[in-house]
C-alpha cells in the first residue's frame, strides 16, 4: 500500500463548526415612557406664574400713572428732568461736529553733529552747578546767657536782648547728625590726623594743594610743602616744623556743616561699565554721594567718612561735615607752568619766577613718552568730550569689538575730567581724571593728570601761549 504523505493543517486555524448559529430575535418596539403628559402640564403652569408674577410687578410700577389717568391729571415728572426736557425742547436739533482731533508736534530732525552739541550745552549747564561753591551753614553754637539789669522802666514781660554770635564760631562738641567731634586739640605742637588736616586746608585755600586731603603728612603733603617753603624763603624741610607753621599761622577752624541739596542727589547716575555705554550715556556724572561730597571738599571718601560715622544714607537736608576749602583767595594768572617729572608735580610760576601754585600730578608709565623740553599752551577746554581711539586702548577695544573711535559725553567721569589743556606736542595735553584718589600713585598713557578741582584752577590761571617747561 502506497505511504500518502499528510495533510498540511494550517497554524492557530478555528476548527469549522458543524452547526449553524441560532436565529436573532427581531427587536422589539420601544414603549413610550409614562409621565410626558404630567411634565408639559407642570411647564406651562410655569410659564402662567412667571407672567402672571411680571404683570403684578408692572402693574405696581404704573399705579401712579394709572390713578392720574383715571383722576384726568398728568402723571408728576421728576424735578431733575424738567429743566432738561424744557432745555431741549427750545433748543433747536443740533448735529454734534466732532472736535478735530490734536495733531502732535513733530520732532525736528537732527544730524548728528546738532545732537551732540545740544547734549554738550546740556552737561556743560548741569556740570557748571556742580562746581559752585557749596552753600555753607555755619554750625550751631551754644552761647552763654548775658545777663540783662532791667531798668525802671523795663516791664517785666519785655524781651532780653539778643546775644550776638561770635566772629569765628568754633565746632560744637557733637555735630548735626550726632557726627563726631572735629575740634583741634588744645595743644598747637601735637600734629595729630585733625591739626595736619588743618594746616592741609589752610594751604588747600591759596593753592598750594597736596592733592586731596587726608589728615596725612606723607609724599603728596611733604612736596607740596617744600614748594611753599622755597616761595617763602623758608629752610626747605618737608614737614611742619615751627618755622613753616609759624609762616602758615594759625589754621583756625577746618570743618564746616553742609546741607545735601536736591541737585547733589539729581547728580548721581549709574556707572557706564562699557565703553560703549559710555559712548551712550548723556554725561559722566558722579557715581555715589561719598564720591560726589569727596569732590566737593577736595578729599579722600574714607577722610569723609571718618568724619561722619553716623551718616549711612544720603537725602535732601542731610548734613554733613566736611574740609572748608571755601572760601579760597582768587586764582591768580600763572606766566608760565614748570613740570617736573621726578616730584610729579606741576607748579605755577608767575612773571619773577615765583611759585604761586602748586599740584600733585600723574605722569606717563612709559618713559619714551615723556616729554622734555619748552612746550606751550595750545587750547583751553571746559568740560571737555574725549574721544576713545581704539589704538590706544586694543585690548579694550577687542573685547567689545570697537573698529572705529568714539566720541564720549563730558562730565567729572570723563577720562579727561573736567578740564583740558591741550600742548603744543600732539596728543598731549594737562587734564583732569574719573579717579582723584589715584593722583601720584598710578601712571597715565602720556598726559598729566590732576584731580579735577585742581586741573580747573590751572585752565583758570593759563592762556594759549602760555609756556610749560618740563623738567627731569
């Protein structure tokens, strides 16, 4: 018998029924659902209660109306709409025009040189207010009861005399704002921090400046005193000793009271931290009170805030003390300014010879560009702008990506301060700094930097042509 191979069966195959499936039943009819009826009866029951309820509401409002009709009378109208409804009444209909509408002013269009010198008049305006002399208070004194005889005919209810106050009014033991006492010690030989600012003051007003004043007789204070030694004849020491204290006299009252005013608060402004937001700024005003008040009295902020300890935030009317280096005696005119790089400093001389001015000054870093030599005034410029070479300043300049020089507004934080003096060597030139405390201590790029109070009193006392000697 052959071998019959088997059947391949498919994989997971449903096994075939042998019955077929029963018959659905057909589906029944839906049966309506009871209580339709019921529910449209309870609706317009509703419905009559809800007209009915709005005809008793109507009918309470219009009864007035109603009697009157019925009494033949007119129904009352309110007082407030009478004169209206007779104003419109004899008005004849008006069609309202609307008012045109104000058409705004339309801005001058200006190039950029008119923008830049109408940014200039503005700073130089607000520069000019920061550099008047400070209003001065004189500080309170307690005077002593004069006694007062009465006389006959004197009644009893009469007022005493006034006390007048002395010429020279000393500070009081504790000053406005419960700051610390300032009063020079008693004995005129003890060079304490209070007697060496005195005598820093005392020479500070008639222009023979140690830079800034700190109650410290070191470098800047011990050149500027050989300078005022030598213009009086005196043993040129340095120091204070009797001889130049005696030619000094005697200081007398150092401090003053100083009232915050509302322009010294309006004269703050955020720091520019790029030169390209400087380039944007309006102008380069003080950054904080410490430095704008240390400005003012031509010293140091820590100087100042050693003498108001109890000064934490600044407003208008807040006092403060400070170094009286006003008044001050006249600016004089200078023949000629002599340099000499090895003291840093620069001296006004005037048509003898004399020393009538001294200053502390920076000098270039790089000793290849020192000058040497005759040079002359070439320009006189207040509040100058300063433009930023980007040769001069590459690494800066790389780092912001600056290609092309920008012009920089003017104000006391202007790289140039508040003053220029251009020379007759290209370039260079006498101006003032952002960074007073800095004079002596750190180097320029080749210019001669003073502080900005100072750099002001030789742009007074010069004129173009005049002579500046510069000196090893």
């Amino acid at each position: 018998m052959p071998f019959r191979r088997p059947r391949p069966r498919q994989l997971n195959a449903t096994p075939r029924r042998k019955t077929r499936p029963a018959p659905q039943s057909p589906r029944r009819p839906r049966t309506p659902r009871k209580g339709r009826g019921n529910s449209i009866v309870l609706y317009g029951i509703a419905a009559a209660l809800v007209v009915t309820l709005a005809g008793i509401i109507v009918l309470y409002l219009e009864t007035p109306k109603i009697k009157a009709w019925l009494a033949g009378e007119q129904p009352p109208i309110p007082a407030q709409n009478t004169a209206s409804t007779q104003a419109t009444e004899s008005a004849p209909p008006v069609n309202p025009v609307p008012a045109p509408k104000p058409v705004p002013p339309v801005a001058p269009q200006l190039t950029e040189e008119q923008r830049l010198e109408h940014m200039k008049e503005k700073a130089n305006a607000e520069t000019e207010k920061l550099v008047q002399p400070p209003v001065l208070k004189p500080l309170p004194v307690p005077h002593p009861a004069v006694p007062v005889i009465p006389s006959p005919s004197v009644t009893a209810t009469a007022k005493p005399a006034p006390v007048l106050p002395p010429v020279a009014e000393p500070i009081t033991a504790m000053g406005p704002g419960g700051a610390p006492a300032r009063a020079l010690p008693l004995d005129p030989n003890k060079l304490d921090t209070e007697r060496i600012a005195a005598y820093q003051v005392a020479l500070e007003r008639i222009h023979f400046s140690c830079g800034f004043i700190d109650g410290d007789q070191g470098m800047r204070t011990q050149r500027m005193l050989r300078a005022y030694q030598a213009s009086r004849g005196l043993s040129v020491t340095g120091f204070l000793d009797d001889e130049t204290r005696a030619a000094i006299g005697e200081p007398g009252e150092p401090f003053l009271s100083y009232v915050v005013t509302p322009d010294d608060i309006a004269s703050i402004m955020p720091k520019p931290k790029t030169w390209r937001e400087k380039a944007k700024a309006t102008r380069l005003g003080y950054n904080d009170m410490w430095e704008m008040l240390a400005e003012k009295f031509h010293c140091t902020r820590a100087y100042l805030r050693a003498l108001n300890r109890d000064v934490k935030t600044f407003t208008a009317g807040t006092e403060v003390i400070g170094p009286k280096v006003f008044p001050a005696a006249p600016v004089p005119k200078a023949a000629s300014l002599r340099i000499i790089l090895g003291e840093t400093s620069i001296e006004a001389l005037d048509a003898n010879g004399k020393v009538i001015a001294f200053f502390p000054c920076s000098i270039a870093k790089d000793k290849n560009k020192r000058p040497n030599g005759v040079l002359t005034v070439k320009s006189v410029v207040p509040n100058p702008d300063y433009t930023f070479d980007p040769a001069l300043f590459a690494a800066d300049a790389k780092a912001e990506g600056i290609t092309k020089k920008m012009v920089l507004p003017p104000g006391p934080r202007n790289p140039v301060g508040t003053a220029w003096i251009g020379l007759s060597l290209p370039g260079y030139g006498i101006h003032g700094t952002p960074a007073p405390e800095s004079i002596s201590s750190t180097q320029s790029h080749g210019c001669f930097r003073l502080a900005n109070w100072n750099a002001e009193k030789v742009l007074k006392m010069v004129k173009v042509g005049t002579p500046v000697d510069v000196q090893p």
